[in-house]
C-alpha cells in the first residue's frame, strides 16, 4: 500500500471471497466466469483487496491442494490485473473430524459454509503429510491425557510447540505461496483453543519444564490450576502467550519479505485470551492485526459499540508500528455492511466487511437471495477510494486509557477482573463526551491531556516512573481501582499509591475450587477503601471504586478542564491527516433496526447461531444540530452514507454542524 510524506498509510478495503462447493469443479470455465464476475464487482465498488474464506480446515483440504492453490492463483492473477490484493484465510491447526453419520449431520447442518472433505477419524488416522502422521500432532488434553476435541468446531487441534508439526506447517506455507501468489494470509487458530484443558502433550511439558523450570502437576492440583498466587502458573499463563507468539514469528520467517501476515486476536484483550494464550506476542508477530466483530452489526440491542475496547487497544499497536487494522464485520445487506465501514473509519482502522451465509441456516438454493460480498460495499468503499485524504490519518486524543497486558495476565481468572475496568472505562469515557484513545505504554508527557489507569494492578519499576514523569509533565492521571499492587511479573509488592501515604486495602484475588476455565464470569477483587476522590500529588488522582461499578467515577470532577464534546446520542473521535486537518468522526451510539423477514422466514427452525439479516438501521436519540468549541479556518462537512448532506459553518471559535435525519455517521474536516 501507499505512503505519503507523514507515513500515514492508505486504508484496506477488504471483502471476503466466499468459496463454495462449486468451486470444487475448478477449473471448470463457469467458475471461471464466476471470478472474472467477482473481480469485475469488487474493482466497481472499490475494493482494495479479498481475503478468502471457505477452505478454512486446511489439513481437510490436503488431498486436493493441487486444485485448490490452482484455483486460489487464478484468482489471485485476476485481482492482481485490476490492482487488488488477495490474503488467504485457514486455520493452521485445527482438522474436522467425526464418527458417526449423527455427528457429519450436525457437522454440516453448524459449519455449511466450511466446505471441508471432513474425513471420520477413522479415515484421519490414516492421513500422513511427508511421513508423519497428522494425528501425532493432536495437543493432549491436561485432563485425562486423550486428544482435545473441539466441540462447538467438530475438530481437533494440532499443537504448536509439536516440531513435527510445525516443521510441516512451514513447509506448507512456503509452498502455498510459491504456487498461488497470494499477498499474504490470515494464519488462524495458532494458540490453545480449547483454553486450559490443552495442551498437555510431551513437547508443552517439556517446554514448561526447560524453559521455565517447571513441571506440570496433575489436573486435580488446585495449589496449581487456576491459582494466580502461585508463581509457577503464572508462568504456565506465561508460556502459552509466549508460544502463540513464537508460532507466528516462526510463520512470518518463511513467507515472502513483503507479504501480509495476520491471525485471529479477538482475545487479544480479554480475559479469555490467558486461558487460549491470544494476548501481546501475537499482536507483535503480526503485520497486519485483524479483530473479528462477531454476529450481528449493529447488535440486537441497537448497539454497534460492543467490539470498540478491543479495536481501541490494536488501533494503538497498529499506529505505534504503522502496520494496518482490520475491522472486521459481518453483514448480508448494504445496511449493515454500511454500518460496519462507518464504525471502521469512526476507529481509525481499515474495514473488512464480509457474509457469513453459512450461519443463517437456510438452503444452499436460498443463499443467491442475498448480495455477494463484492455487491455490498460500493457506497462507503466508492467514497473512501476516492477521498483518500480523509482517511489516511492518526488518532490525536485528548484522554488515554492505558492497556496492560501483565494487568490482564495477572489479575486473576475472573472475566470481571482487569479487563471488565478498561473496557467500561472506554466506553463510558466516550459516552460522556472525551475524545479517547487506548494506550499500550505509559505515554510521554504531550501525548494525551489526560492519563486514564482502570484497575492496572501490575506495574514495572518502568512504568511508575513514567506515571510520574507524566504527571511532572502536565499530563492529568486519573487512576481507579487496583494499581500497581503487583510488578510485572504478577508478584505482590509494595503498591504504587504507598509513595503518596495511600494504602490499597485490598481483597484476595478471586478463583474457582475447581479446574480453570477460561470463561469463568467471577466476581472482581474487593477494594475497602472509602470510595471518591483523593488527590495523591499534584495531577494524579485516585479512586478505589472501578469503573465497572454502578457508581463508577466521574473523572469530569477532578478534571473539569479536559476537553469533552456536546454531541447527545454520538461517540466522537479526533483525528488528523497527513496536513495536519482535524478529523472529527462521529458515530451513532444507539440504532433502530430492523430485519428481512422474508429471507428470515427460510431459515431452519433449529438455526444454532444468532446471526440475523439486519437490512435496517437508522440512528437513535442522535442530535441533528452539533456545536463544538474548535477554532477552525475552514470546515467541510461529509455524510457519505446519507441522501443528504447537512451543512457546517465557523464562526466565533465554534463549529456549527446540522446533519440530516438518516445520519448515523459523519465526517468534519477542519482546517485551523
């Protein structure tokens, strides 16, 4: 992709290139016909690129990879001709398998759009890649010592620390790029699915044992399993984030220097990812982060800013090291598919806009009912290709909450442990008005008005000096909840706040008497101390009580000064492009939608997944008549998505901006 003098990067505009099993007959000259049609749509529409999808239990696919990476390098030759890139999209690790007819009928009637071979394991036993047996390569159950077994995917999972494996894992990649000439690839699954049950084979023992000097203890050792006061497994948490990391580092040796190369980090962020090991290593192997917005955009409930914490922190790696971000959001109609490309550009990220017909239940002779991916995104794709300058841009936020990953780690099992503060911090931070942004390091002074700490209750020797240091700065830090009770490696000590005469009175961390799991919802730590505002040094602030608390904190108390927008019903967010323009996106925060009912009506009424076809949305409670406090020169009002287009005027220090009725995101351009 393109860069400019400030090395702000020209934006992705991705859909997914859904194969079917039509495309079994390739090359067959209507399957042919069929891509030069979806290449030809995407091209009209705007897209930059198509990531694949389909073939996604690769392994499956291992008898009939001549055709498939033939059929994958005609289409790459023919994106390539209209200037559009194609990333491949497969799990790494993870192979269907089944017994039964029962279990291959539930098999399809879940997973119709994974179109895999799917042997029995009976026929999987059989299966070798250059002399090794792909079931030498299953990750053990810690439990019982049997192959872990995914029931929600029908599959099992091969391990990432198996050198068998991965030594034929790399091999395959190098041969999937030599023979397609695809320009990168989303590299799935590559940590520990099953959460804490894996893995236990003899290649993670012997890791954990060499490595960490440890040896892994039976299941039934709670001193051990799930104990976040034992040192010993916090290092176990340790290893497998680790691992995961190592993996894709290892993957990222053997593709082509310039190829893209990302994964699935949607629990990159929450607690969840210490149970699978998705967290920091992996989001730094990658060079392109992507972070999957499940079901339905918007939610059933009328809100589309579920996705934003976890967006918010890859936004941040992704600024620090100029790589992209994928946005990725699921739709099968233009409404919804509008919906997400405006939640993208609100971010600051690139969009991927993708169906999922597959999860809708309804008959393979029913999917034609509804747009191909190539037909959904030409209104915001259209608009965004051709005023590029709008959205090659960076963040430029007034408030920052900062994201700790050894917080994450460390803080316990619970699901309302550490991450629950951050997120309902960012969230709430954004209803109130503040233009906000996450951090992934303690920034310099300069960076942000004001420092937001949700519950960091790990801190480095590092890190304190620079709370410090920002302060000393100007900078306004605003803490709550557990801080700095812990060091970087999870330990108890001496806590940040003791040096400004406060002591933290602070309950056990909180655990199951029971084998982890990595979804345990949880209560989170208690904190006794007299909740409110108190004042540690000047412009650091602290606050007991969390900000997932009924009662959380009001940092407009203390901080009366920073900067906050007057915009009832919308999330605002600053940027600015390469000229130094402001970019002020606003979002809506609730909607109205509704569904196609007709289409609806085919669907199976056993339909195991939640997704709906959403083919209404409209804003809810938004403001139509904005005034924002900005001294501007010039204002230019953008409301892409809308039949109108509002109009905006300066005057007297203020930006007056009237939007139509539809309006459920705008775009500010203002040159000061």
């Amino acid at each position: 992709m393109s860069t400019d003098q400030n090395n702000f990067r020209e934006r992705y505009r991705a859909i997914s290139w859904w194969l079917t099993y039509d495309d079994f007959r390739w090359p067959d000259l209507d399957i042919a016909d069929k891509i030069r049609w979806k290449a030809d749509n995407m091209a009209k529409n705007g897209v930059n690129m198509a990531i694949i999808f389909g073939a996604h239990w690769r392994w499956d696919w291992m008898p009939v990879w001549t055709m498939l990476h033939d059929l994958i390098a005609t289409m790459a030759d023919e994106l390539h001709q209209r200037n559009i890139k194609l990333f491949d999209h497969h799990s790494a690790v993870l192979a269907q398998r089944y017994n039964t007819r029962e279990e291959l009928r539930e098999l399809r009637k879940r997973h119709p759009h994974h179109i895999s071979p799917a042997p029995t394991f009976a026929a999987g036993a059989s299966w070798e890649y250059k002399g090794q047996k792909l079931d030498d390569w299953c990750m053990r159950n810690v439990t019982d010592g049997k192959v872990t077994y995914l029931p929600m995917y029908q599959t099992v999972e091969f391990c990432i620390n198996n050198p068998g494996f991965v030594e034929a894992y790399l091999d395959y990649t190098k041969t999937l790029f030599a023979e397609t000439n695809i320009d990168g690839f989303n590299c799935d699954d590559g940590f520990y699915y099953a959460g804490f049950k894996s893995c236990g084979c003899e290649h993670c023992r012997r890791m954990f044992r060499e490595n960490y000097g440890y040896e892994l203890p039976p299941a039934d050792d709670l001193t051990f399993w799930g104990n976040w006061d034992n040192e010993a497994w916090r290092r176990w948490v340790d290893m497998r984030h680790e691992s995961a990391g190592a993996f894709l580092r290892k993957v990222k040796e053997v593709i082509p220097a310039n190829a893209g190369l990302c994964t699935c980090l949607s629990g990159s962020v929450n607690s969840s990812g210490n149970g699978t090991g998705q967290g920091f290593p992996m989001v730094e192997a990658c060079n392109v982060l992507m972070i999957e917005m499940t079901k339905n955009m918007p939610d059933l409930n009328g809100k589309a800013y579920g996705p934003l914490p976890t967006q918010l922190y890859q936004i941040a790696h992704g600024e620090e090291h100029n790589i992209p971000v994928l946005s990725c959001g699921y739709s099968y109609t233009d409404a919804s598919a509008d919906v997400v490309w405006a939640f993208s550009k609100f971010l600051g990220a690139d969009t991927w806009i993708s169906t999922n017909k597959g999860r809708l239940s309804l008959r393979f002779s029913d999917w034609g009912k509804l747009p191909d991916d190539s037909e959904l995104c030409g209104t915001g794709y259209r608009f965004e290709k051709a005023n590029p300058e709008l959205f090659a841009s960076q963040s430029d936020p007034d408030v920052g909450v900062y994201y700790s990953d050894a917080s994450r780690r460390y803080s316990g099992g619970s699901m309302c442990e550490y991450v629950e503060d951050y997120r309902s911090a960012a969230i709430k931070l954004f209803r109130e008005g503040y233009n906000v942004s996450a951090l992934t390091h303690i920034p310099a002074p300069g960076k942000c008005k004001a420092l937001v700490l949700a519950s960091v209750a790990a801190l480095s020797e590092a890190e304190r000096d620079a709370v410090a240091a920002f302060a000393a700065g100007g900078g306004i830090v605003l803490i709550s909840g557990p801080c700095g009770v812990m060091d970087s490696t999870g330990s108890d000590t001496v806590q940040f706040t003791e040096q400004y005469d406060y002591v933290q009175k602070i309950g056990p961390r909180v655990r199951e008497n029971a084998f982890p799991d990595h979804w345990f919802p949880g209560t989170p730590r208690t904190l006794d101390n007299a909740p409110g505002w108190t004042v540690l040094a000047e412009n650091i602030y602290y606050n007991p009580v969390r900000f997932q608390a009924d009662s959380a904190p009001d940092i407009a108390e203390v901080a009366p000064e920073l900067p906050r927008f007057e915009a009832a019903g919308w999330f605002m967010r600053k940027q600015r492009n390469n000229a130094g323009n402001v970019l002020l996106h606003g979002f809506a925060e609730d909607f109205d939608i509704g569904f196609a009912e007709d289409i609806e009506a085919l669907r199976r009424p056993d339909a195991p997944w939640g997704n709906r076809i959403i083919n209404y949305a409209a804003p809810k409670n938004t403001a139509t008549e904005l005034e924002f406090n900005i001294k501007a020169q010039k204002a230019e009002l953008f409301t892409p998505l809308c039949k109108t287009t509002g109009s905006v005027a300066v005057e007297n220090d203020k930006v007056r901006v009237n939007l139509p009725e539809d309006c459920f995101y705008f775009l500010v351009k203002i040159t000061e």
